[in-house]
C-alpha cells in the first residue's frame, strides 16, 4: 500500500509523518525506516524507526529506485519505510512522481512492504492516476 501526503512548505507534512510513525511503531512486529533530507528530526522519531538520511549517500533520481531496493534487499523484516520530501531529494518533476509511484507500487507488493511519501506539492498539481494514493 502507498500513500502520499502532500501540502506546501511548513503546512505541517513532516509532523504528520512522524506521529504517524510513531503511532505505527508501537503497533508493528517488522521494522520501519524513514528516509529524510535531513537528520533535524532524528530526536522526534522512536529510537525504534531506522532514520536514513539521504545527502550522506551519492544518489540521484535515477539512482533513488535502487537505493529503497537495497535498503529493502537488507532487512527483509522491514513492513513500512516513510519518504519525507521525495519531490526534493529526487528533483522529480510531477510527471516523474508518477512513473515513480508505479513502480513503487509493484515493490509494495512485491515485498508486503508499505510506503508513506511526502511530496511538497498541492494534492491538486498530483496526476489523477495517482489520487487513490492520496492522504492529504
């Protein structure tokens, strides 16, 4: 399962992921992993969730597809991975997020692995393929 969570800077998306995982690290028997721009919010997240922390690994938007697979690939007891600005650490444009969330899709699958993705963007710029997938 995925779901997106978008609204523009400081409309409070990242608060939202965090108590989210938070709240689902108290109920979860596998892992969660949020990947950030950013360690700023290492202190508001259970020292549970695994913080991956994008700008220390040489990685593009090319490259972003593989860096969850490898991160999938070695922990195979991990159930939910948050995305915290995925428009901003990929620089995908929205036609981009699109082709993005599909294959994250069948990797979601695939894998019984779900993903919660924040973008920094009006839930009405997001392609209409895409809205089943939108939280906020």
């Amino acid at each position: 399962m995925i779901q997106i969570i978008t609204g523009q800077t400081g409309e409070g998306k990242t608060k939202q992921m965090i108590d989210l995982a938070n709240e689902r690290c108290r109920s979860l028997d596998g892992h969660i992993v949020y990947i950030d721009s950013t360690t700023q919010h290492r202190f508001a997240l259970s020292h549970h969730i695994r913080l991956i922390e994008t700008t220390s690994f040489p990685i593009n938007a090319h490259d972003f597809f593989g860096f969850l697979c490898g991160i999938l690939s070695s922990n195979h007891d991990i159930e939910l991975v948050f995305i915290d600005e995925l428009i901003q650490i990929t620089q995908f444009g929205i036609d981009e997020l699109a082709c993005f969330i599909e294959k994250l899709n069948k990797l979601s699958d695939k894998y019984d692995v779900n993903f919660v993705v924040g973008a920094s963007c009006s839930s009405k710029e997001i392609p209409a393929a895409l809205s089943p997938y939108l939280v906020a």
